[in-house]
C-alpha cells in the first residue's frame, strides 16, 4: 500500500522520478531478500538464513541491518521533497545532473533484475548469513558465477551506490559509503567459511575468478 500511495503521489513530477525508481527497487529487493530467507527455513528446516553461525558475523550482521533500514527509509524521504541534505539538492533536478540522476536509477533497477537470475541461480544454497553447511549444500559456479565469487554483493554494492547518485542527499551517501565497506567485510568471512567447507575446491574456485569485479581477458 504505502509503494502505491508513492506511485500515485500527484505532487510527484519528472525531475521527481530516479527516486522514486530507487525507492521501489530497493524495497522490493529488501522484502524479497526477507522472504526468501523464511521460504528457505520453510523448505530445507534449517536454521535461519537470518541467523549468522558465529558471535562476530551476528555484529556484523547487526550494524548491517542497521545500514539496510537507513537505505530503505533515505530513498522514501528524499522523495517527499525533505530540504537538504536529506532531500536532493536544488541542482540535481536540472540537465546534466538530472539526466545523470535518471541513469542511475535505471542502473538500480537493472543491478535489481540480474540479482532475481542470481537467486534463481543459487536456489536454495542461497543464504544471506554465513551458515553451518548442510550435506545437500553445493558450490555453485555457475551463471555470473563463473565469472566473481560474489556477484549478489557486487550488484548489491553498485545498487547502493547508484541510490546514493539518484537521491543525491549526503546521508545516503554515507549509507553507501559504509554499506560497500560491509560487503567487503561480509565476502572476506564467507570466503573463509566456504574454504574450511569446500577446501581445495573453493582455493581453486578462487584462483580463477575475483571477488567482485571479473577478471580481463
């Protein structure tokens, strides 16, 4: 209800429109994230998807929430027109940087849709938190895969970023700032799960690919 009432605000006008595109994207994506978490404990009876295995990944994944909350709310403030700096300065609703603005939210949109096929790519091996294996767990190395170890946080990364760009507000700057640091932290520990896991698979896994950005060549 509340993202209709945001489709239907009357008093939203072109110049209005790449926060508006984020605000969606980021809520559908956050309460897709949500779902599929109780879905997985639904059909595999395994702990949580929420629920990380050790005490430092639980922080971790406390002070992210904290970061996840700040970045649904930033984009739905900013749309509501709030002065600087929680709302977009007065420049950014004029060409270039309006158009700039509108290319960023089409990139939210897209980092979006390709984390739908990383999803369905992962299936149920597909967890938000750092968990215990389970026999039925497998490495998957398939799809964009192939290609980074971590393409979820990598789409993820360059979704909050483009936010950042389309809402144009300082706070969600740092929202951005402090989410990509995260997920950065968040790779290095699953990477040292999935060896202790996978062993000399993932060490190989890990020789051929990087962890955000394919390689060249």
């Amino acid at each position: 209800m509340q993202l209709l009432a945001l489709v239907n605000d009357e008093h939203l006008g072109w110049a209005d429109g790449p926060v508006l595109a984020v605000t969606v994207a980021v809520w559908w994506y956050w309460s897709a994230v949500v779902t599929m978490s109780f879905l997985r404990r639904r059909w595999t009876g395994e702990r949580g998807a929420l629920r990380p295995r050790t005490r430092a990944d639980r922080w971790l994944m406390r002070g992210w929430a904290a970061v996840i909350v700040a970045w649904n709310v930033l984009p739905a403030v900013a749309l509501h027109k709030a002065e600087p700096p929680l709302g977009p300065f007065a420049a950014s609703y004029e060409m270039p940087l309006l158009a700039v603005r509108w290319a960023a939210a089409t990139g939210a949109v897209l980092c979006l849709l390709v984390t739908v096929c990383c999803w369905v790519e992962m299936g149920l091996d597909w967890s938000v938190a750092i968990i215990e294996k389970s026999e039925e767990q497998n490495l998957v190395t398939t799809g964009l895969f192939r290609r980074v170890r971590h393409p979820i946080y990598a789409l993820s990364v360059a979704m909050v970023v483009l936010t950042a760009i389309a809402c144009t507000s300082l706070p969600m700057a740092g929202v951005a700032a402090v989410h990509v640091t995260l997920m950065n932290i968040k790779a290095k520990r699953e990477e040292q799960a999935l060896i202790e896991v996978f062993g000399e698979q993932y060490r190989d896994y890990m020789k051929t690919t990087r962890r955000f950005l394919p390689r060249l060549g």
